[in-house]
C-alpha cells in the first residue's frame, strides 16, 4: 500500500494513545481524518481541535464517503459494527502497529521494546536526539510535556518509535537500531507462557533488526542473545554502558555515565527513581551513537519534562504531594513506589491502585500483592475490564486476601471522590492503566482548593 494515495483515513479506537498518534501523523499530511471512539477524553477533545471528525456511538451512517483506508486496534471487540461493515463491503482494513511498520520502512528506526519503560526511553530519545541535532520523527505511548504531543513531526530520516509486544505488533517493525528494556513475563492472554513469549515475541523482534544494525540492551538479559553481534548492553553500576554513582542531589537524580569510549560526570535527570536511570542511560547510549555531544545529552536530561502519567506530580505543597502513574504490572507498581519512598522517605504514602485486566489480575496476583504491600494504606478499585469478560473469583478482594499489610479496603468508583475528603493525606499515588486517569483532574482539583 502507498500511503501517498490516502485522501481519507477513518481510524476505529482513535482515542487510544498509539491510534491517536497516527491519526496526528496523517493529519500533519493533508489527509482527512475521521474515527470512532468509545468514550470522549481530552485527547479526543484535543484532535478534534486539530481538525479531526470523531463520533461516540457505534453507527455506520456516520461513516464518511470515500474511505481509502481503515487502521483499527486490536482492543476493538470483533463485533464492532463498524468493523463489520467495512469488512463486509471490502474495504482495506489494516491494525495500527501494520501502518506503522509501512511508515518506518521508508526510514532508519530506532524502536523500544519491552514489557516496561518503553514509553519514558522512548521519549527521552526522541528529546535527548532533537536537542542535540537529529530532527527525527517520533511515535509517543504518551503525552510528552516537552511536545505537548504522542506524535512528533521531524525533518531527518530518523524516526523513534515504541515497540509494543502486545499482540506482537513489534514484529511489523524492522529496525535500525533497538532498544531492549526487559522481558517479563506479560500478555500471557496472547502467549501463553513466558518461554513462549520470548521464542514468539522478543527473540522474533530481535532478529527483525536491520543486518549491521545494533542492539541497545539490559546488562542481565545479555545471555538470551549472547549470539548476537552490535550489542550495547546498559544497566545501573553494570554493562559497558552504565550508570554509576547513583545518587539524589537537590532533589534530582544524579549519576555518571561511562562506557568504553565516553565518560559524562554528574548528570541530572529531572524524572526520579533508579528505573527511570536506566531507561536514561540507553537513551544515552543510543544517543552518542548517532553523534550527539555529551553537552547537549547533559542540558537535554536537565530540559527533559517528563511524560503525562509516569510518575507525574499533579499537585505538591509543604503538606501533601500527588502524583499520578501508569504503572499496571507488579514490576512498574514496584517501581513507583520505591520512587515515591526515595524521594519521601519519612513520610505516610497512600495509594489508590485499579487494577487492569481480569487475566492480568489472576496471572501476577502474588506479585500485585507483593508490590502493593509496599504502600502504608492501600485503597483498591474494581478491575478494569478493557477487552475482557469477568473470570470467576477474580476480582480486587482477592488480591487484599493475599496482602500482609492491614491497612487496604476495596472501594467503588462512584465512592472514590466522596470517600478520600474523609482521609488524612500526605503522599497520595493514583496508579493503574484503566480510567482511574478520568479521577486525576478532580483530585488534583480537591487538594488546590482544599490545601
């Protein structure tokens, strides 16, 4: 397919971060937009500002004339009336991470996998590269507050894109150079199990890079690709590209990074937590390679604004701290709450966690409980379906049943706003993938005017 002969695109689930940056791609080009979504959020709201049609309701007479092409997602239930219309009456109908791989192709990508961080490397990249010469093009899984945008429009032929193993749609990419984060166990809906998951899912990618291409990888997963050549292995104090002297100076995180070639003392980095370290330091590594100065690196990190929903501080004042985050898999739970301990040590942290996906939920019930425990007061809401039906006996009590901490109780969504005036907050953390980020305003909202 040419995607110069689209006049008209119509996009089913336009709302969905990954959905929306294509949508925000083609716009950019002169083609017309048109889709559906589910519920309107502020992002709807924001491409239909830009110029975008978009609809609510499942309804085949508000599909436009002259559609060339139709990009769906695979969160779209089969029965999905529109769907089945343009099925039915043979229209070219292609998933997301398809027109995405058909985008790259004409290019030199940088693709980010793993089942954590690709969003925030995939971000710094693309900040850490811009800043410092390289006018590449950008896919976001989230809202850069340094581009107010999920999409960044770039003049080189460079683009940096987020390789999601969902589905296995990275397997439509054929990259210049990859990044590889981790590989934990996830999506056991779509594989399986975990050896299936990285014979079927991470190890296929891998070997998609371009011949000469290079491999920008964890220190630890170093032995499933040992065969391998152009490996740049990164970790925090390990690897030939490393992190090291990690520590929280006036508020920020800082560290040296080292590897054979170069040296940079003392950066800072603006995001906290030593995840977010690492997921720096390939982003480094990527950098360097393609000729950015450690000066611009250094003032890039230092610019960098993080990302809407990770780890993001929604309210702070001497007496109470907010701060939202994505984080739906027991590592990323584990992960922003050790953050959240780093840099409050002495202070009461309070979490609301809605966990996602039925078979998530009972696949890493342990682990969820296990992370959450970590928290001094835990509230639970409901699962959050997304493409799912109910399984038997899993549900949010489930996981207090398998928590040592006391202080956790489920509550209904409908109840949150009413409930939390009754608590006595110092940190609070909203944490999950669902629509607990419809709750983010109205919080943030409540402590202003409260505070």
């Amino acid at each position: 397919m040419n995607l110069s002969d689209i006049r008209l695109i119509y996009f089913i689930g336009i709302g969905g971060i990954g959905m929306s940056a294509l949508a925000r791609y083609f716009n950019s080009r002169g083609v017309v937009v048109h889709g559906y979504d589910k519920t309107e959020s502020p992002l709807t709201r924001t491409l239909a500002a830009e110029g975008m049609q978009i609809h609510y309701d499942e309804d085949i007479s508000k599909i436009p004339q002259g559609v060339d092409l139709v990009v769906y997602t695979p969160a779209v239930p089969v029965e999905h009336a529109e769907l089945l219309y343009f099925r039915k009456h043979g229209f070219p109908i292609k998933k997301r991470a398809e027109v995405l791989g058909i985008i790259s192709r004409g290019m030199k990508t940088i693709a980010v996998s793993g089942t954590h961080g690709k969003t925030t490397t995939t971000t710094v990249t693309t900040h850490l590269l811009r800043e410092g010469g390289v006018n590449c093009s950008a896919f976001l899984g989230g809202i850069a507050r340094n581009f107010a945008s999920n999409f960044v429009e770039g003049t080189s032929d460079w683009v940096v894109v987020e390789a999601d193993e969902y589905d296995r749609s990275f397997l439509h990419l054929s990259p210049d150079i990859a990044i590889l984060l981790s590989m934990d166990a996830d999506h056991l809906d779509i594989y399986g199990d975990r050896e299936q998951m990285l014979e079927t899912g991470f190890k296929a990618f891998v070997r998609k890079i371009k011949d000469g291409g290079k491999l920008v990888l964890r220190q630890d997963l170093l032995p499933e690709f040992s065969d391998l050549k152009g490996l740049f292995p990164f970790g925090l104090e390990q690897g030939q590209y490393r992190a090291a002297n990690i520590r929280v100076e006036n508020g920020f995180f800082t560290f040296d990074y080292q590897s054979p070639k170069t040296e940079i003392k003392a950066l800072q980095f603006s995001l906290p937590g030593r995840h977010n370290v690492e997921n720096a330091t390939a982003a480094i590594t990527v950098a360097l390679q393609l000729g950015v100065s450690p000066e611009d690196i250094r003032k890039a990190l230092l610019s960098f604004r993080g990302i809407q929903r990770r780890f993001e501080t929604i309210y702070r004042d001497d007496k109470v701290v907010y701060i939202d985050d994505y984080a739906h898999h027991p590592s990323e739970l584990k992960a922003a709450i050790n953050a959240a301990r780093e840099l409050f040590p002495d202070r009461k942290i309070t979490g609301i966690f809605q966990p996602h996906l039925f078979s998530r939920t009972r696949d890493f019930a342990a682990g969820f409980a296990a992370a959450l425990d970590a928290l001094d007061e835990i509230i639970l809401l409901e699962i959050y379906p997304a493409r799912e039906l109910p399984i038997p006996g899993v549900n949010s009590e489930m996981l207090i049943n398998l928590m040592q901490n006391p202080n956790s109780e489920v509550w209904k969504k409908s109840d949150l706003m009413d409930r939390l005036q009754h608590k006595n907050i110092d940190v609070l953390l909203t944490l999950g993938a669902g629509d607990i980020d419809r709750f983010v305003e109205p919080i943030g909202q409540w402590l202003e005017e409260s505070n």
